[in-house]
C-alpha cells in the first residue's frame, strides 16, 4: 500500500511554507516592536496541565487531546493550546514575580478534529501572551498589536473584531444559574452538546452553532447584564481606548472561548471569507491561571492566531519567494571540487548571496538552462578552458549584457560590486 500522510495532518509544499514564513516573519516584526520577546515551548507536557487548567469538561480535554502514556507510565499530550504552556513556563522558570513579562512564540498545536478547510489535527498558532498587568490597556495593547499585523498582510478589510466580557467569578456564578434555569424549560429543544453541556460547563451553550439553540439563546439573558462595577469600567475603557485608536469592534455576548480559564475580557478576529472556520485570532484575559498552577495570583492576557486560516486569506497575494543570485554552471564534473571552493569562498565573503551549484551530470547548454529556470541573475562557468586559464565565465541572464571573464582570485570582490553591500551581513 502506498503510504500516506495521517490523517488531518497536511504536508507543507514550499508555495504554502512560503507563506507561512511570511506571516511568521512579519509577526516577529510586529511583535518585536511592541517590546514582546519570542520564546520557545515543550511540543509535550504532562496530561493534567491541560486537565487542570483548561478545563476537564471542555472540548479539547475530553474529545480532542493527543494523550498517552510513555515509557515511564506518565501520562503526557501533545499541546493543544499554548498559553497554558506558557503560563507553566513563565511559572517554573521565576519568571512571574514582581515582573512583568511580554512574549510570543509559534509552532504546531494538536487536536483530534474532524478535519476540514482551515482546520486540521496539527495547525499551526502564533500566540502573544502577557503576564503582570490587570489594567485595560494591555487588553487595548494586544487587540491593536493584532489589528497592525493584520493591517500589514491588507486583510484588515476581511476582518471583524468582537469583544465580550465574562466578569468576575460571583458575577459569573449568577450568570450561570440563571442561564441554567432558563434553558431547563427548553432542554428537550436544544442541541445534544447543549444537553450535556448544561451540567457540566453552561457557558459552553452561548457557543453553539445550532441554529434551533441560537435562536433560543436570543431570548435568554445576558452575561453582559450581570457584570461587577470593575470589569464593567475595565471593558468599557478597553472599547474607549479602541475607539480612540481607530479600530472598529461589536459587542458579542455570544462570544466565551472554549477554555475554562478566561476572566473579563475576550475578543475573537473573525471572517466571512473561509466558511465555518470563521474565526483566525482570539483570546482573553486569565487573571486565575498561575494561582490554578500553585502559583501567586497573576494578571494575565493573550491571544493565538491561526497560521494555517491567514494562509487560506493570504493564498492569492503574492509574496516573493527568495531568488537564487549565482548559478554555478560546471560540464565538467572532475573539476566539480573548485567549484564548491569558489562557491564556499563566496558566501564567506559575501552572505546573504544565494547560491546553487549544478550537481549531476549535464553538458552545458542543459545546465544553463537550469541556470535560467532558477531565476538567477548570474551563472558562473567553470568549464576546462576556464579552469586552464584561472578565470571564471560570468553570464548575465537578466539583463542584455556580454559574457565576460574575470579572475578567479577577484570573484568576491567582483560579485559584491555587482549585487551590492546589502549581501553582506553586518
């Protein structure tokens, strides 16, 4: 049997890596210019982080997580998410007492999923997570950190920002029982998740894609009627600061992430553009995480993008892909050695040069039309005459210029006058 790749895993060709690379390069960017710091998280972790802090009755615990037991009988996942990787993290490493701590990673998350566009059982997520600040302007910092990302891509226009805020623990609470109570007299009626989410995890319903459950959900209250002074102050100077700022968002009160940690503020960047999976960033505050890990009481706040539905989003904009400078055009393999001295010599003196060497056989009409199909702008001919005389054929294939031949003693200094300083790397 031929063999496959697993199931709702998907092989990255280098048109799709290409622009994964650069949504992951203009995130640095960004990030790096809001002071945020990238660091780099455990693929695996021990199964009761995940159970502990997302939250046992949620989705992703009890469907959805790659667990099993290793050779030392420990129970460990494959991360699903990544700020309970990070809150661990920042915790262990003492990165969290009086101090405040602004970082960003990226890498493959994983979910037992049905798959489907934009949405597969390894995806890829860039997430921005602060810790030490309970005021509203890291919230307002975050969602705008986001938006310029998105501003640069110019997919700004395709999206939507949505905000809700879940209060405090008591406000909450009353939530809760209320909702609890209202849609007891329509159990019968709403979806099956619903059913049992009514028990195990209410907040859970306001999510449902049911249409029946939705238009239920309409009449029922209002998470937003039952919030404390503070969180209200604090949501309402969030939107003020946006507001200010220019970006444009509406209130969703449907909106409460899939995760049991989140406090106060959440948000989601939404579109219409990629079908059911609407949604390409989202995140919220977590005042309680680091307690709910045994450590000391911490605001916190993040958010994860989705990688792989900003490629979807990104697919017919044309992002450069990185171009082969100096083809290497050699027919005769058994001086194929000075080639790659010439070539090494080169990149020592100059690099950022790209650089390929024909390998294999081939005469040299085929090799200078690998030359040509590379997009180089240089090949560079190393044939027995050439060889014989020290010197080095240079053809121009961009540009209407005649072949030249120069020493080989002066190609460095002969390429970095042709390309430029910007080869060199300070």
């Amino acid at each position: 049997m031929k063999m496959q790749a697993v199931r709702g895993m998907q092989d990255l060709l280098p048109a799709k890596k290409r622009i994964f690379r650069y949504i992951e390069d203009l995130a640095r960017e960004v990030f790096v210019g809001y002071g945020y710091r990238e660091v780099g998280l455990p693929l695996i972790e021990y199964t009761n982080l995940f159970e502990r802090l997302v939250g046992e009755t949620t989705d992703i615990v009890e469907k959805e997580m790659y667990t099993f037991e290793d050779k030392n009988g420990e129970s460990i996942t494959l991360r699903p998410e990544g700020t309970a990787v990070c809150a661990r993290f920042a915790d262990q490493n003492g990165l969290l007492f009086n101090q405040v701590q602004r970082f960003w990673y990226h890498g493959p998350m994983f979910r037992y999923e049905r798959p489907q566009k934009g949405r597969y059982r390894q995806f890829e997520q860039i997430g921005a997570e602060c810790f030490g600040i309970e005021t509203p302007d890291i919230d307002a910092e975050l969602i705008l950190m986001s938006a310029r990302l998105f501003k640069l891509m110019g997919i700004e226009e395709k999206l939507s920002l949505e905000l809700n805020s879940l209060g405090n623990e008591k406000s909450r609470a009353r939530f809760k029982s209320d909702l609890v109570r209202f849609l007891g007299r329509y159990k019968k009626e709403i979806d099956k998740d619903s059913q049992r989410r009514l028990t195990a995890n209410p907040l859970r319903i306001l999510d449902s894609k049911d249409p029946g459950t939705k238009k239920i959900l309409s009449e029922a209250p209002r998470l937003m009627d039952y919030l404390d002074v503070d969180s209200r102050s604090h949501f309402e100077m969030l939107r003020e600061i946006l507001d200010d700022c220019g970006v444009s968002c509406s209130v969703n009160p449907q909106i409460v992430r899939g995760l049991d940690y989140y406090n106060r503020t959440v948000f989601e960047w939404t579109t219409e553009s990629l079908g059911a999976q609407g949604t390409v960033c989202g995140g919220g505050r977590y005042d309680s995480l680091i307690e709910q890990l045994g450590g000391k009481a911490t605001a916190g706040i993040g958010f994860a993008i989705g990688i792989d539905r900003l490629a979807l989003m990104l697919e017919e904009k044309e992002i450069e892909e990185k171009k082969v400078d100096i083809y290497f055009v050699s027919p005769d393999i058994e001086i194929r050695n000075t080639v790659f001295i010439m070539a090494e010599k080169l990149k020592d003196g100059i690099p950022r040069l790209s650089i390929t060497v024909h390998c294999g056989d081939g005469k040299l009409k085929s090799q200078m039309k690998k030359a040509d199909v590379s997009g180089a702008r240089l090949a560079l001919i190393l044939g027995e005459e050439e060889f014989r005389e020290g010197v080095v054929g240079v053809k121009f294939l961009r540009e209407m210029a005649d072949q030249v031949s120069i020493p080989q003693g002066e190609l460095v200094r002969y390429c970095l006058d042709y390309f430029g300083k910007e080869k060199v790397l300070d």
